[in-house]
C-alpha cells in the first residue's frame, strides 16, 4: 500500500474515532480511555515517519486490539 494511502486511512480512523467520542455521550471512561490510546497510537504513528510497512501494520493490529476491546 502507498504512503498516501496509508496516510489516508490513518487520517479516516482518527477522523472516525473522533467522531464516536463527540457523538457518543453514554462512554464508560474505561471505553474513553481506549479509544483515546487508539488515538494516540495513530497520532503518533501518522507523525513518525520512515516507519517499515510491518511496523505500520503492528501498530494498526495494537490499535485493532484495543478496539476490540472496546466493542466487546
């Protein structure tokens, strides 16, 4: 996947992210708390650069992790 596109789709899950903590009045803190360390880890890897496709995609599977978390 090209840089641009990666850049891209880190961009629509914080975007997305963003948008279940402003909608979504009735989060516990445990599932604020996730959501904004998923945020952070695509914050922090959307500022890093020269990163190796398999380092993206084990911070993007953290993030699916925690997630996961989330919606169980």
């Amino acid at each position: 996947m090209s840089r641009l596109k990666q850049t891209q789709n880190i961009d629509s899950l914080i975007r997305n992210l963003q948008s279940v903590i402003e909608n979504q009045c009735s989060l516990s803190e445990s599932d604020l708390i996730i959501i904004n360390e998923s945020l952070e880890i695509l914050r922090n890897l959307k500022r890093k650069k020269g990163k190796t496709n398999e380092q993206i995609l084990c911070e993007v599977v953290k993030v699916v992790e925690l997630l996961t978390k989330f919606m169980l």
